[in-house]
C-alpha cells in the first residue's frame, strides 16, 4: 500500500502536477498577501469603491475574448498534431483579442453612460477598460503551456506572472493609491507577456489565419457556448455585490462583503488546479469509460475530503482569520465568511470539476441548462434575501445556488459516463 502510495506520487512528480500545484499555491500566496496589502493602504471606503468598479468590470469580464480560451483549451489539448494545435491558437489569439479591443471600448463608453449606484466607480471603471486585452494576451500564451503538456514551464510562467503583479501592485498602489492599483494591473500583465515569449518561445499571433469550414464551426460552437456556461457559472460570484450596491449603496458595507468572499474564493485555486492537470487527461481519454469514471471518483474523493476539512476548520476560526490577516474593522464580515467556507465545500468539489468534465464529454448543452438555471435562482435569490438580511443573505444565496449546481452535474456526469459504450457502438 506504502509503496502504491509512492508510485502514484512519483508518477505524478515526474508528469509536471506537483509544479502545478505547488505554483498555484505559491501564488494564491502571493495574491492574497497582496489582497492583504491593498485593504491596509486603502481606506475602507475606497476599497469598497474599487471593488465595486472591479465587480461591474467582472460582468464584462465574462464575454472576455468570446470563449476563445475555452476553445483553444478544447481543440488544442485534443489536436494530435503540433501544425493543428499551432493553428488553433493562433486563429485564437486573433479572434479573442480582436473581440476584446472592441470590449474596451464598450467598457469606456458604459463608463460614461450609465450612472453607477456607488459614487466615483465610474472613473476606475473607465481606467480598467483595456485590462480584458492585456489580461487574455497572457492568459493565452500560459493556456498555450497547457495544452503542450508543458506543466513545469506553464507552472513557472504562472509564478512569473503573479510575483510581477505583486510587485506592481506593492509598489504603485503604495504610492498612487487606487489609481496605482489599476496601472500595475496593466504594467503586470504586459510585462509577462513579453518575457513568456522571451523565455518560453509562446508567442501571441495578432495575424489572421484561415481555418477550413469544419474547424471554424468546430471552434465557434466551443468558444459561444462556453463564454455563455463560464459566464453564467461565475455570475453567482459577481451578483451578490452588484444587488448588495444596489439594495445597500453604502461602500463600507460593500467592502466587509469583499473581504468576506475574499478566502473563500481564492481557496478555489484548489480545484482549478486540479483541473488543470486533469483536463488535457480527461479530453484525451474520454471514450475511455473505465479510465474517466475511476479517476472521475478518486479526484472527487480525495479533493472533497480536504475541501470538507479545510472549510470547516476555517468556520471554526473565522473571527481570528478575519481579525488577524483583514483587521478589527472588518469582524462584520465573519458572518457571511462562515456561510461561504460551506459554500466553498459543493463549489470546490462538485461545481468546478464535474462542469469541467463535462465539456470535455462536449456536453456544453447541459452546462449551458445548468448555467441558465442556476443564475436565475441566484439573481433571484439574491434581490430577496439582500433585502430581507443584507449581506447575511447574500452568502446565503451563493451557498443554495452552490448546492443546486452540485444535485444537477454531479449526477448528469455519472450518467455521460455510463454512455460512452452505447455512443461508441451507435457510431460505429
């Protein structure tokens, strides 16, 4: 059993997960010192007014590049050959940074138009309109990693990336205050991109490239139904903030919820981990049924079992953790926080890996019901329970919606599973 245990460990050593791992907790690290940095040299107030303009940029955020990262990720990690998944990313990069220079311009021009409830988000939303651009420029060129398999180099691009935001952020947020946050945002991401393609040879292809009819349908069918599911699916986590605005446009009330989400959705990181190692795995093998449905069940069980036992011990201490890491100023946040460490448990184990096996299974359709379903319950639920507790209720949402998202793709995976045989010979 010892030497089973030892094997597997080596084996995955060896394959590139314990970089990723280790990296993704390094810079979850980092980010959240960081996080931890900007509420002690911002005032409360104006982090509440950042993070407000930051939300309402997030809803852009959601048709970032129209999909064009999911389709990349899809086509690349299943293309056999180095020429198909080259032209794959290329035609990519085109289209989604395409896509997003016209999104800035819909950003900056929102900013005028429409009056936002928390006074002076206006502005720092017309400063964060080109942070989609410069954002999916990098996150192609580390996806690119990805799908090669190149786990060490993707893993130490993310690194790369990470410490020159936290420099960034450290050094202009500390003397430019809001408006420096937001410069080291860009200065950051540019940065990286240039020394990716310096040091690991991943250029970004701003030159148009034809693909043949079937491979444009082929990636457009990913990328629109994805941007729509991926959308929908992290709107749960946008809507709480943008009600909470509305309903209770105070920005200290505001900036306790922020900082109550704010462990609970970097702890994320854990899964999304996981489901960057997996996922290439998973999309090469899934008319494997034996292969799919055994290590389905052994990532949930292992991923669930430290989920239930971190989330938990964080309940417990929640007031020591907010009071230590965030200050007494905000022990107002301890009780949302405990309601989203619960949370956290259906969306780290249930949500984010089985939503991301089933694309694999290019089972986008259900995904896209789940999505519809579960983001109309949230919005719902949302309005209602803000109204009727505040930011209490806004936890509370997240935490039904959380669940509800579990019942549904947890079990519909398990069933894709048991298909696989039955497709196959109907094919054949």
């Amino acid at each position: 059993m010892i030497n089973t245990v030892k094997d597997r460990i080596r084996l995955l050593a060896k394959s590139g997960f314990v970089h990723i791992i280790s990296s993704s907790i390094i810079n979850k690290i980092i980010t959240f010192a960081c996080g931890i940095i900007l509420v002690r040299i911002i005032s409360k107030e104006a982090y509440g007014v950042y993070s407000y303009a930051n939300n309402i940029l997030g809803f852009f955020m959601l048709a970032s590049g129209w999909g064009a990262s999911s389709a990349v990720l899809q086509l690349c990690s299943e293309g056999k050959s180095v020429d198909k998944r080259q032209k794959f990313y290329r035609f990519g990069c085109f289209f989604g940074l395409g896509f997003n220079i016209l999104l800035g311009i819909i950003i900056v021009s929102s900013s005028f138009l429409i009056t936002l409830p928390i006074k002076g988000a206006n502005y720092f939303l017309a400063l964060m309109c080109f942070l989609p651009f410069v954002h999916l420029m990098s996150d192609l060129q580390i996806m690119y990693l990805r799908t090669e398999l190149r786990n060490k180099e993707y893993a130490y691009a993310n690194i790369l990336c990470t410490v020159l935001y936290f420099i960034s952020v450290a050094c202009l947020a500390l003397l430019f205050k809001t408006e420096g946050l937001i410069a080291a945002q860009y200065l950051a991401y540019l940065t990286s991109a240039v020394l990716i393609v310096l040091i690991y040879k991943v250029p970004v292809s701003f030159s148009r490239l034809k693909l043949s009819k079937q491979e444009r349908k082929d990636f457009f069918s990913i990328s629109g139904i994805s941007v729509i599911n991926n959308g929908l699916s992290k709107l749960m986590y946008l809507l709480d903030i943008f009600v909470l605005g509305i309903v209770v446009p105070d920005d200290t009330v505001i900036a306790s919820y922020k900082v109550a989400t704010n462990i609970p959705t970097a702890l994320l990181f854990i899964p999304a981990s996981v489901v960057i190692f997996i996922y290439p795995y998973f999309a090469r093998n899934k008319d494997n049924k034996k292969w799919v449905t055994v290590n389905f069940k052994r990532v949930l069980f292992y991923l669930g079992l430290f989920n239930v036992i971190l989330a938990l011990g964080m309940y417990a201490f929640a007031p020591v953790i907010i009071k230590i890491i965030f200050g007494s100023q905000y022990l107002d946040a301890v009780g949302p926080f405990r309601i989203l460490c619960i949370s956290y448990i259906f969306s780290g184990t249930f949500r984010t890996i089985s939503g991301n096996i089933l694309i694999t299974q290019r089972k986008l359709k259900f995904n896209l019901f789940v999505s519809i379903v579960s983001s109309g319950l949230n919005t719902i639920l949302n309005y209602f329970m803000i109204k009727a507790y505040g930011s209490i209720g806004a936890a509370w949402a997240t935490l039904i919606t959380a669940v509800f998202c579990a019942l549904l793709s947890t079990p519909y995976l398990m069933y894709t599973f048991s298909q696989i045989d039955k497709e196959s010979e109907v094919a054949k």
